[in-house]
C-alpha cells in the first residue's frame, strides 16, 4: 500500500504580505527554518528519512513547476521559501553529492525561456540561497530521444538530459487548480522535462483533451524518487494564470506520484476520478487512486480537505462584444480560449470602452456548423488552431475570414499560448485605437 504523509506547516510569518492585497514575496529566515523542518518531518513520515531516498555520492535534481515566467506571487511557481527550504535541507541533512534545481517553464506572455523565468519567480535566488551546485535552465541543456514503451501517445519524446543524468529526482509541484488538467501536481509537472516548441509540437502537441494520456506518457520516462507537493499558498479557480491564492500551510508527499497527486487532488476537494492524469496513470498500472487503498500518514485528510473553486473552461458568453464561436471544439481550444479571456478581464481595460473603441470581436475555432459568415463583416476576427481546416464548416470560416476587418490565426493543435497571445492581441488593438484616437 503505498504511503502519503499530510503534514501541516504551520503558518509563516511572511504569508501576510504574500497574501493580496500585499501580494508581495517577502523572505524571512524564522520561515526558511520553519519550511526545512517541515520538509524533514514531512520526508521522515514518508519515507522513514532522506537516506532511503539519496544514497552516498548521488546527485539529486529538483524538478519543481516553474510554470511559467511569473512572479512568486503570482501563486503560479512553487514558493521560493520551500525551493530554499528543500535545498537547504539536502544538502545538509543528506548524503548526495550535488544537488540540481532545473526546469523548463511552459508559455507565458513571454514564449517560455527558463533563465528569466527562473529569476523572474525568484527560483534562482532562493536555490543559489539553499546552496544548491546547479541551476540548470533546462532549455539550454541537450536533449536526448526516448523511446516510451506502452505509451498511447507519447510514444517518444525529446528529453533534456540532465533530468535522465541525475541520480534521483524530487519532483515538486505547486497545489493548483487548472483549467485544462482540473487539477496540477506531479503527474503533469513532467510537462517541464520536454521542450517547448512553437506552436504546436513538443510541449504543446498531445495537449488537447488527451492531456490526461500525456502525463501517463511522459510518467513513463521516468518515476519520480519521491513527489513533494507545495500547499502552502495554493490556488483555486482560473488557474494556472488567474486563479486566486488559498492559504492551506500544507506539504504532501510520498514516492508515489499518482498517490501523492490523487491525495492531493482529494484535500482540494475533488474526487480523484475527475483528475483525467491521474485515472488514466491508475488505470495502466503506473500508481494508485483509490483514497481507500492508500496509507495517509501526518494530519488525517478529513481536519485538511478544503473544497477549491473549481476551474471554469467554458469562454462563450463571458465578455460583451467578444463572440466566441465553438460549436466543434476539443479543450485544446476551449480551455485556452478562455484562458486568454481570462487574463484580459483582469487585464483593467474597461470592456465598455473597448467595445465603443474596438468594436465586436469574434473568436472561432473547431467546426462551427451555424456560423454565418456576415457575422464577422468589418470585425476583428480570431481563428485558433488548426482543425477548423478539416471540418465541413471550413468554407464558412473562410468567407468568415474574407469579410472580417483583420483576421489574427493562431495555428497548432493544440495553440497552448492562446492563453497569452489572444489576452495580448486584444489588448494590442484596443491600446492601437487609444493611439489613433490621441494623434
Ligand atoms: S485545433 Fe481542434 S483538435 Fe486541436 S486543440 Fe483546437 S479544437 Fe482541439
């Protein structure tokens, strides 16, 4: 049976700023003693001690979720406290000769590139501040080809090297709700140890409603040695981008990611069927789901289960004027459509003003059987992924396409960065039509 240990931090003194309506990182020593004794208890209750895990003259690399390129309070990175915490602690407490920090962050407003994404979210600091020997911006390392056998589809995949070189890994999500995965934790934070590839291949292809297949996939290419996730200030609703923090003061961990992620999943208040990586990784053998059948060590679940807003992945009728149109879409589009619209409700445009000075928009992706072309005459118009190509609606779009007053595409299947570049692009044409109106 394997085993998860629960334990709580206790609160820290620098969660009151981190918190809104602060919202700003503020580091304190008394934390980063009080988090690295926490990771200890949390390892000892786990595993009985780090000396199970790291052997003599081993190297350990830390693999956290950089998700992004976004600030420690964006709630979207693993908190710099726990990357210095955990750092600090190994390299203390055990016997491994070095030990490696390394992640390659997924799109952001800035198409992900690792090295400011590490400073941005004060990852690098705190590492270098826990001693760690490397950071390693995985996207500057080599990749090596693997081949994944009993993969769906994920058959092979592209690899940065040091995730293969290191000895162990420790893989250290952040507790957050996700508009496209429900929930991410371990499972889908090896979405980090392939390259991105803009805009549809590598990171970004088998992210459509297959996401789930993907993370048992790319779970293949190598267990973790133990998952550790980061509860202390979680995020719940629109995440990963704009959901908003809850402070839950938790670590959850054990050696069995799907464990450790369906227990996770379950104090956030889900169950762990609606979690499509980890039943997919359950049902192919790969870990255990089943609350039932795992061994919950520390704080018992029932004193710890808070039930998070959920996120919402739905973009049709949320902003006045912009008209999204998926009649025959997968969550590809769906989810990251309303991604980007999302972040552009909370971009502080004043949607009136921007539908007075940019006029109706439209968004369309997948078959849209009912779509009438006029619609779209004179309109700034949006066209996400590729698959619309293949729908018999395809004549509609394109006439759709020949009226409208700008067309924007975004290719690839999936358009992950649709999350940002739509958010972007709608904001580059209400900030055009400020700029025209003052000349
Ligand atoms: S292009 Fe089509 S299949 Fe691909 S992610 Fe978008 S809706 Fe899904």
């Amino acid at each position: 049976m394997p085993k998860v240990a629960i334990v709580r931090t206790g609160k820290l003194k620098g969660n009151a700023e981190f918190l809104p309506p602060t919202a700003k990182f503020v580091r304190y020593e008394e934390d980063i003693q009080q988090v690295k004794a926490k990771i200890e208890e949390t390892i000892n209750l786990a595993v009985g001690g780090i000396d199970n895990i790291v052997k003599p003259g081993e190297t350990v690399l830390i693999k956290p979720n950089l998700a992004f390129q976004a600030p420690p309070e964006s709630y979207s990175v693993v908190d710099p406290r726990v990357i210095e915490g955990m750092v600090a602690f190994l390299k203390e407490k055990s016997k491994a000769k070095e030990v490696w920090v390394g992640d390659n962050p997924s799109l952001g407003q800035h198409v992900g590139r690792a090295r400011p994404a590490f400073d941005a979210a004060g990852m690098r600091a705190a590492a270098e501040r826990g001693g760690a020997d490397r950071v390693i911006y995985f996207d500057e390392e080599e990749l090596v080809e693997v081949e994944i056998p009993d993969a769906k589809l994920y058959r092979k995949a592209k690899v940065f090297k040091p995730f293969l070189d290191a000895d162990r890994v420790i893989n250290l999500p952040k507790m957050k709700a996700h508009l496209a995965g429900t929930v991410t934790l371990g499972l889908k934070n090896w979405n980090g140890i392939i390259p991105n590839e803009h805009p549809s291949k590598e990171q970004q292809d088998v992210h459509r409603i297959d996401l789930g297949q993907k993370f048992a996939d790319l779970y293949r290419v190598r267990k973790a040695d133990l998952t550790f996730v980061d509860g202390i200030i979680a995020m719940e609703g629109q995440g990963p981008h704009v959901g908003t923090p809850v402070e839950m003061n938790l670590f959850i961990a054990g050696t069995d990611t799907v464990a450790v992620d369906a227990v996770a999943a379950y104090v956030m208040g889900f169950e762990t069927i609606e979690i499509a990586a980890v039943r997919i990784a359950a049902t192919e053998g790969l870990g255990e789901r089943d609350i039932n059948k795992i061994e919950v060590v520390g704080t018992p679940i029932a004193e710890v289960r808070h039930f998070f807003k959920r996120p919402m992945i739905d973009p049709t009728g949320l902003i006045p004027g912009i008209h999204v149109v998926v009649q025959q879409t997968c969550p590809g589009c769906f989810a990251n459509i309303r991604g980007g619209l999302d972040l552009f409700n909370v971009s502080g445009i004043d949607v009136k003003d921007f539908n007075e000075k940019v006029g109706d928009v439209y968004v369309l992706a997948g078959g849209v059987p009912d779509l009438i072309p006029e619609w779209v005459e004179g309109k700034h118009l949006f066209v996400a992924g590729d698959c619309w190509k293949y729908f018999p609606s395809r004549d509609k779009v394109e006439k759709a396409m020949s009226l409208a007053k700008s067309v924007t595409e975004y290719p690839g299947c999936a358009p992950v960065y649709i999350f940002a570049q739509l958010n972007g692009d709608l904001q580059a044409l209400y900030n055009k039509e400020l700029a025209t109106a003052a000349d």
